[in-house]
C-alpha cells in the first residue's frame, strides 16, 4: 500500500484515509522494522489528533526515501523520535504538536515536485520539541516556525532557496552553519524570538542577510565568510535586545560607525534599537561600542525631531521640534554628544582664535604699554600674538590685569568668551570624567 504510485493507488480505490489508517497501525502495533517506511509513495497525509507511543519509546518513526504530496500533522503528540532521511516532501504543516524526542529531516528536499494545490513549504506552528534538524536539506519553498520553544534547531549542510521565518520561537540553540556550496538569495527572519545560543552563519556566496526584530539575542557568534564587505551588511537588527551578545567580537565590523540598522531612510525607527545595543554593551563592558551606539541613537532621535516637526500640526510645534533638531545637530557637531574629547578641545580652540580675531575690531589696551590695539590702514595692531593671548585668558577666565577690554562692544565680546569658555571648560571635564569612569 505504501509503496504503490499514487495514480496506481487511485486506479485500485485506495484512498488516502486508508493510507492513513494502516500508517497509524503500524506505527502503534509494528515491530521496529516496521516502524520504518522506506521508499514509500505518499499523497495528502492528514494526521490530527494522535498521540504516537509505540511499545519502545525510543525507537524511531523513520521515512527514508519517500516521496511525500502533503503531510498535515496537528494537536498531535509523538513520544519517540520522527525521522525523514533522503525524502521528498512537497508541503508540510505541523502544528500544535508535541516533539518529546528529535524532529530530523537530512537530506531530504522541499520542493515542488508534485502537481499538488499546494505550495511548496514548511509550516510548524506550536512546536514543543528538543531538537529540530534540518541537516543537508534542499528546501525550495519558504519555511514557516512559529510560537515554538525550540531547546536546539540546526540547518547545517542545508541548502535553502527562499526564506526562513520565526515568529514567537524560543530557541535554546540555533545552529546556521554553511560549508562550502552553493547558497542562494536567502533571508531569515526573527520576530519575538529568543535566541539562549548558537551560530548564524553567512556564507560567502549569495545574499544572504538576517532580519532580527523585536527579538533577544543570547550568547550567540555570527560565523563570517567574507573578506570584502561588513557583516553588518546582511544583518539587520531592530528593537533588538542583547543579553550575552559579545559586541567586542565584532569591533572589526561595527568601527567606526557602529551601524547595525538597515536603511537610513527610516533611521528614526531605531532610535530603540540602539539604546538596547548600548544596554548590551554596557553588560559586556564595551565602553567603546556605548560610546558608539549611544551617538547613533542619539543621531536617530535626531530624525525623528525631523519627521516630527514636518508632520506638526502647528507652526508652534514645528518651531520646538525644529529648535530640538538644530540643538542635536550642533550637539553632534562639537562634541559627538559628548563622547569626542578632542572635537571639543578643537572647538574651544576654534573659539579662542575666533574672538581673537574679533577683539581687534572693537579695541582693547594694553595696560603695561597703554597701547589700543584696532584694525587700520596702517597696520596699528603691533602683533597678532597679543590678541590671542587676551582671548586665551579672557576663554579661561584667567584675567591677569595686563589687557583690558575698551569700551561697550569690547566688554561684550569680553563677557560673551568668557560665558562660552566656562561652559566648554565645565563640558570637557564632564566628558573626561564620564570616560574615566566608564
């Protein structure tokens, strides 16, 4: 019955409910051989609502060499493990199954090789299994997992051509791993999920990234395979929590930018993405992939104050979003928030020769001299030195007595220096103080 062609079966009135049945048979009443249906040609196999415990647990349920149409398993649960070795199956759908010993499909084939209704694919819905296994597997359709608690899942050797989805899967352990061979145009999705441990590989041929949303990742390594582009060019992370996340593994990849986003045309979606990077660095004790990542938050909320105030509904509103977007902006520019010593000492140096360049257009004096030193046609600034000094002394608040401003606008430029060099001073102690620290 089992290894009839399925037109063959049709032509002798045996239908798929009697497969079914003397299937369900032997996987209960069967002998260990038995239990193994090899070289089986299966149609629509629909299997709901069966609990499979046969007289030795720890004996398989083995298909080996089969050629499977469709193969429906639902509120089901097995109690010894289920083996597909070298099969080929068109459509797969199990869900809300109970998996008390390994799931194992090796090398087997997803593919549309049926004139079946169905579309090639692999759907596991409320899976509650120790180990999933897809192990040199040729998969041509999308392969579906969802609210699922996985304690190990591997696609070693697997050869998949669409995409992989999760959604809602706690995994103990994933296992991507290439070798060398063919891959093609692949995405893998994370949605909700938990990933405790394991290796996502991305091989070195092909476009393969990862899409990891909402998820948490664990101590996992991201196993990489090329030399001329950044890993974090097929890997996009967003609302993404790190718990054992080792950041410090790819520093090479991350500096100097530090961007683990996708596309910078919504680069104010993850604004959140970044500060949970940045509270996973900080278990790591990664000082520089904070500093790193907390600039790129810092430069998301900036465009999100963009969107904002262009979708204001008042010219108020737009005015105090704007006013938030320009104090990020000149944020960023003199001092990377707070986290580049040297562009604020550059600043504060660029401010000193500013004013310095300033004084002369309204006056000062030198008390020893009593010269005035202005701009005029003949040159009556005796040295450019002079100046500076006067802004040096006047940014540090130092005032030794020997030059004094003259006159209203002198005095103001004066106290405008002196204001903004007590600030920049305060701020680069500040930052000096928070690296230290950190």
């Amino acid at each position: 019955m089992f290894h009839l062609p399925i037109k063959k079966k049709r032509e002798r009135g045996i239908t798929p409910e009697n497969v079914k049945e003397r299937l369900i048979h032997k996987i209960h009443n069967g002998s260990e051989k038995e239990r193994k249906f090899l070289s089986g040609d299966f149609s629509f196999i629909d299997i709901d609502y069966t609990r499979f415990r046969g007289t030795n647990t720890v004996e398989p349920i083995e298909f080996s060499g089969s050629h499977i149409e469709g193969l429906q398993i639902r509120y089901s649960e097995f109690h010894q493990p289920v083996l597909f070795n070298q099969c080929t199956i068109n459509w797969i759908n199990l869900s809300q199954c109970e998996f008390n010993y390994n799931l194992r499909f090796t090398d087997c084939e997803f593919a549309n090789g049926f004139e079946s209704e169905y579309q090639s694919e692999v759907y596991m819905d409320h899976i509650d299994s120790g180990r999933i296994t897809f192990a040199g597997a040729e998969i041509y359709g999308d392969i579906y997992l969802h609210h699922s608690d996985i304690e190990h899942i591997t696609y070693t050797r697997a050869d998949i051509h669409e995409s992989i989805r999760f959604l809602a899967v706690d995994f103990g352990n994933f296992d991507r791993y290439p070798v060398d061979e063919e891959f093609h145009d692949t995405s893998i999705y994370f949605e909700n999920c938990t990933i405790d441990t394991g290796r996502l590989g991305v091989p070195e041929d092909g476009s393969w990234n990862y899409v990891i949303y909402e998820s948490t990742l664990g101590d996992i390594s991201f196993e990489y395979f090329r030399d001329d582009d950044n890993l974090f060019n097929y890997v996009d992370i967003e609302d993404t929590s790190f718990d054992g996340f080792n950041m410090s593994d790819y520093r090479a990849h991350l500096d100097p930018h530090w961007k683990i986003h996708g596309s910078d045309q919504m680069k104010s979606r993850y604004e959140s993405t970044y500060h949970r990077a940045k509270q996973g660095a900080k278990q790591q004790g990664d000082t520089t992939a904070i500093s790193g990542f907390f600039i790129n938050e810092m430069r998301c909320r900036r465009d999100r104050y963009n969107k904002t105030a262009s979708n204001a509904s008042s010219y108020i509103s737009r005015m105090w979003w704007k006013y938030k977007e320009y104090s990020n902006t000149i944020y960023d520019v003199g001092a990377e928030y707070g986290e580049n010593p040297k562009r604020i000492l550059g600043m504060s140096i660029l401010y000193i020769l500013i004013f310095a360049m300033l004084f002369p257009l309204v006056g000062f004096k030198n008390n020893q001299s009593g010269l005035v030193y202005r701009y005029s046609l003949d040159g009556n600034i005796a040295n450019i030195w002079d100046s500076i000094y006067f802004s040096v002394v006047t940014f540090t608040t130092l005032g030794h007595g020997d030059y004094q401003p003259i006159g209203f606008w002198s005095q103001l430029l004066t106290g405008i220096e002196s204001f903004g060099g007590v600030v920049l001073t305060a701020f680069l102690v500040f930052v000096l103080g928070r690296k230290v620290s950190r």
